[in-house]
C-alpha cells in the first residue's frame, strides 16, 4: 500500500499538517510510520475516514479527551457519544443563559445611564383650618416619597415621623425585586410592633430603585397615578366603608359622606398585626405621582384632583394649588401630599 505525505493526506483528509501533528502527539490519530531519520509522518489512505470524523467532532466542539473515548468505535458508538456529549452542551447553555439573563439585570440595575430615570417632587404637610395640632407627615426626595396620618393623641404625630424615618434608613441597593419587597415589609412589621399600644399610623409610600418603584401601604393614605392623562388610584383604603363598599353594601357616593369614613380597618399599631398592601411598578418618563392623606382626597373631589395635576407647573406649583383646595374646602383635616414627576 502507498502510504500518503503528510502534505498529501492532510489535503485529502481536509484538515491542516497542523491538526495532524497535533492529534499525533494526543494519541487520536498516530500516522501509519514514521521516517526515522527525517521525523516525516506517513499515513494510510485508510485513514482519512478516521481522520475526518475526529475533524468534526472537533468541529462541534468536543474535547479531545472525549474524542479520545469514541474515536476507534463504531459508528452507533460513535452517535451515541454526540448525543450525550449534546445534551450536557445544552443543559450548560441553558444554565449558563439564565445566569446571563440575571447578570444583565443586575448590571442595568447598578448602570445609571441603563435604568435611570429622575424624579422631581414637592411635598407638602399643612395642619387643617379646624385643627390644633397635625399628626400627618409627608416626605419627598429622589428615592423615598412617603405620606402617613397618625392617630390616637399627640403620639400620633410621632408615629407618623417615625414610619417616614423608618423607610428613610432602608438602604435596598443590593436587594433584588423580591428582596426589596421583603425588606420594606419586615420593616413595617417592626413599626408595627414597636407602636403597638401607644399611637396609630397609616403609611403610604414609593420607594425607587432604579427604575423599579417598590409601594408601600396601609390606611387610607392614597397613591394616585397620572399617565396619559388618565388618573387612577393605585391604593385600596383599609377603611371600614371602603369594605362595606366592595361588599356591595354601600354606595360609593355613600361612603364619601359616611360618619364612619375615617374608621381604619388597617394601621400600623393598630389593635392586630398588620399586613401592608405591597406592589412593584416600572417608573416610566412623563407619569405623575400623588401621595395623599385623607384631608386631601376626602374634600377634594376626583375631578378636581385630576384637574390640578394636569395643569401647568412643577411639583411644588401643583402640591401648592392641591393644598389650597383643600383649604378652600374648609380643611376640616390636616393634609399631607406629595407631587412626583418621573423623567429621563
Ligand atoms: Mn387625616
């Protein structure tokens, strides 16, 4: 038989002297001789079979080690060694891909140019025309907006401050989404221990991280959203009227004037332990945001609402114009609200 150069046979097995050599010295294609004096390599025609499996094998990728394993074998051997080689590829892949997946949202998370948005905001706590004292608290900076209407004697305005505090310290950088909604509930479940007996609460309140908005909410302090014109209320009242109402008990416009329509169903230092109403929401550029007690939104009608917050002016023009409708309408209760614009 005549054996073939190395030259010769690397064109007819399609693959580079290179490759030859190198499966040589691992043992997966020994030439059929060896020049003793010059060191040439010489192959058998026979070869070239074997020679151009092992070139796509390595074409797909597998290891030399694993080529090593099957490349004398049959050729069923042979298919079932890709098969299982395959299915660990693709396993990986799709392990590898959702470890992509969640590295690209952290990285957008922490990338400012990726997931910024900026917030412009205005808050505003006034004390009702009829009231001696306001037991209401709002807050508004670039991550926290917050609003609470405390009860239950001079204490309350204490708790009010202190659940707006309490949210201030959360440091939620490195949390995930679900990680962020534990956190600001397990923080609402110390207040709630810790206020316990001595005064009541509610707490209404937007915390961003990125582009994520993380609500917050117990009581009847309310988070209206202004998108497209459209104004909807993103809070449900944890009020007794409020329940008769979804129980088809009472009429809305009822409930509106109900002597009872202050009673809180839910609060923080309430008489049980209490369970926030808790949602993530994207911050998209051109939403407006209200946070509000009770003296706002209880004596000032949705319409008027919607009509102020639609209207020209920054946030602080727009809490300002809010706050004196409230007192137009007589201000029977004190009146936190909070004015937030989402931009880019
Ligand atoms: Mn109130």
């Amino acid at each position: 038989m005549e054996l073939l150069t190395i030259g010769a046979f690397a064109r007819a097995a399609k693959l580079t002297p290179r490759a030859l050599r190198l499966y040589d010295e691992t043992g997966l294609l020994p030439p059929a001789a060896v020049d003793p004096d010059s060191g040439y390599r010489f192959y058998e025609p026979g070869q070239v079979r074997q020679a151009r499996l092992i070139a796509d094998l390595r074409r797909i990728g597998m290891p030399l080690s694993d080529i090593s394993a099957v490349a004398g074998q049959a050729p069923a051997e042979v298919a079932a060694a890709v098969e299982a080689y395959w299915r660990r590829e693709t396993a990986q892949t799709t392990a590898r891909a959702r470890q992509v997946t969640l590295l690209l949202e952290d990285l957008s998370r922490r990338n400012p140019i990726m997931s910024e948005i900026t917030i412009r905001s205005a808050a505003r706590c006034e004390t009702g025309e009829v009231r001696e004292s306001n037991q209401d608290a709002a807050y508004a900076d670039d991550r926290l907006l917050a609003v609470a209407d405390g009860g239950g004697g001079p204490a309350g305005a204490q708790a009010s401050a202190a659940a707006i505090d309490a949210l201030k310290r959360l440091d939620l950088a490195g949390d995930t989404a679900a990680g962020l909604l534990t956190a600001l509930a397990s923080t609402v479940g110390e207040l709630d221990q810790e206020l316990r007996g001595t005064a009541i609460t509610t707490l209404t309140a937007i915390l961003r991280r990125g582009s994520q908005l993380a609500l917050v909410h117990i009581g009847d302090t309310r988070v209206y959203l202004l998108r497209g014109g459209e104004l909807s209320q993103l809070t449900h009242d944890h009020t007794w009227v409020q329940g008769q109402v979804d129980h088809g008990k009472l009429d809305p416009a009822a409930a509106i004037t109900h002597p009872q329509r202050a009673l809180l169903v839910r609060a923080l230092g309430g008489p049980n332990p209490v369970e926030a109403d808790l949602a993530l929401r994207t911050a998209l550029p051109g939403d407006r945001y209200l946070l509000c007690s009770d003296g706002l939104s209880a004596v000032v009608d949705r319409a008027a609402l919607q009509a102020a917050l639609t209207g020209p002016g920054a946030p602080g023009e727009t809490v300002q114009r809010l706050v004196d409708l409230a007192v137009e309408a007589g201000a029977p209760d004190n009146i936190a609200c909070v004015v937030a614009d989402i931009a880019n």
